[in-house]
C-alpha cells in the first residue's frame, strides 16, 4: 500500500502559497497586457477632401478640391453650404486625373508690390478715430431760447466820470501824491462825452460784455446752455454817440440786436447802463 505523503516540491506553510502564486500571476501578466495592446480604436481620418461652393480666402476658389479637417467641415461649412463632401468613387477618379487637392493660402491675400519690398516702404497703420457727435440746435430753437431766458433789460453799472468842478483845493487837502497821480490818470484814459447831458464812465460797456452776460443767463438750463453766441453776433443799434461801434462809454440805454447765425429775424434788448 503506497503511502499518502505531501510531496516535497509543493509549498509547506501558507506563506509559501502565496509567494508561490505570486510567482505564477506574474507569469501570467505579460501575456495579458500583450493582448491588450493589440486592441486599438479606429481614428477619425486628420482631413477629408471637399469641394468648395464659393470662394474662401485662404483656401481656394469655387470648384477648388482642398482637404480640412472633419470636424470645421462637419459643424461649419456643410450646415452653410460653404463646401460639399466628395463620393470615394469621385475621389479615386480625380486622384487618377492628377487633380491638385491642396489649400491656396495666398488667395484673396493682398501683398506688397516688389518695388514697396525693395525700397522697405514701412506703411504705419491707420486707426478710426471717432467723430465728436454734436448736436446742435437749429437757429429758430436758439433764438426761442434767448427770447425766453434773457430778460428785456439787461443792467450794467459802472463808475461814473465826476466833473471837473467837483474837483476843488479843498478836496485835495491831505490826498497823497499817488491818488493825484491816479485821478488824473483815470482822467486822461476817459474820452469827452460830446453827447449833451451824458455821463460818462470809467472803462465801458461793449458787445463781449453783453455776449458773456447772456452766456450767463443761459448756462442754467441744460438745452439753453448748448447756444452757440459770440460778440459777433450782437450789434448796439440805438443809443450810441459819435465814435462808438462796439462799446458804449457813458450812462444810458441803448438797444442791442442779437442775431444767431442762420436765424431770419433778430431779437432786441435793452442794454441798461447805471452809475455804480
């Protein structure tokens, strides 16, 4: 009777199985991941030929043949009939003909002549620069502005020219030499009022000023201040004395037109000077 023994080559304690089965597993591994390998996805192909519907800058002209990727053809040019996919059969027959199928880069690009090259003509780029939109008011609407916000009277006041009687010994006791100077300066600077009665004033009023005041009066409300008045455009008509245009140099009143440039009829104001 043969007697039932373990046999030497096999493992003897649990942990020579499992190194023992360690062994084998690693056997095993290398002719797994060979087989792995094998399997391999399909790729998509990197371009497909189409044939193009209309002109493309940078690729080519109608009726050109020209590879791109699938995926611009796919979502971009066959929605918008930019290009159309070429059959198999059609493209074997035109690779046979020698058809050229590459993309033109320089088409519709415009280059720099040979001579711009040789002469290194360097063109500085042009930017847009935006207009200034203004919006300007119509003559009529100007002159309805005016006529509401400036008044019918429009006061000035100046220092008046005292006569020269009032200008007696006992007036000039205790004055310094500096005040004589000056009163007799202010004197001279002042021109004789050949108008009977009038008075005349140190300095005087003229059309700048008259501008500027109703410039004033204007620039409280938003449309009004949007005016466009210069002293041109306002003129003394009544009131004057001989030698006097722009500027009047006594007390008074005196008549103004203020005429906007474009506008049919002028509006009239009475320009008001008082002695201060």
């Amino acid at each position: 009777m043969a007697s039932i023994t373990r046999s030497p080559l096999l493992p003897q304690c649990s942990s020579c199985t499992r190194r023992y089965t360690r062994l084998g597993l690693e056997g095993w591994r290398p002719f797994q991941q060979q087989t792995r390998g094998k399997q391999k996805l399909a790729k998509e192909a990197d371009t497909v030929t189409v044939k193009l519907l209309q002109d493309v800058k940078t690729f080519g002209r109608k009726g050109s043949y020209i590879p791109i990727s699938p995926a611009q053809m796919r979502n971009r040019w066959f929605p918008k009939r930019i290009a159309d996919y070429v059959p198999p059969t059609q493209l074997r027959e035109l690779k046979q003909q020698h058809v050229t199928m590459e993309r033109d880069f320089d088409f519709g690009v415009e280059h720099p002549s040979q001579e711009e090259k040789g002469d290194e003509v360097k063109v500085q780029p042009t930017y847009y620069v935006r207009p200034v939109e203004i919006n300007l008011l119509s003559p009529e609407r100007s002159t309805e502005l005016i006529s509401v916000f400036v008044p019918s009277t429009i006061d000035f006041h100046r220092q008046p020219i005292e006569p020269d009687t009032a200008h007696n010994s006992e007036d000039h006791q205790g004055a310094s030499d500096a005040a004589d100077i000056l009163t007799a300066a202010l004197a001279a600077s002042a021109k004789p009022i050949s108008k009977p009665g009038a008075t005349g004033i140190y300095g005087s009023v003229s059309t700048a000023d008259v501008a500027s005041t109703i410039k004033a009066l204007l620039k409280h409300n938003d449309e009004a201040a949007r005016v466009i008045l210069t002293e041109q455009d306002i003129r003394f008509v009544d009131g004057l004395i001989e030698g006097e245009t722009t500027r009047v140099k006594h007390l008074g009143r005196f008549t103004v037109e203020i005429r906007v440039n474009g506008a049919k009829e002028p509006i009239k104001r009475t320009v008001r000077v008082r002695a201060n």
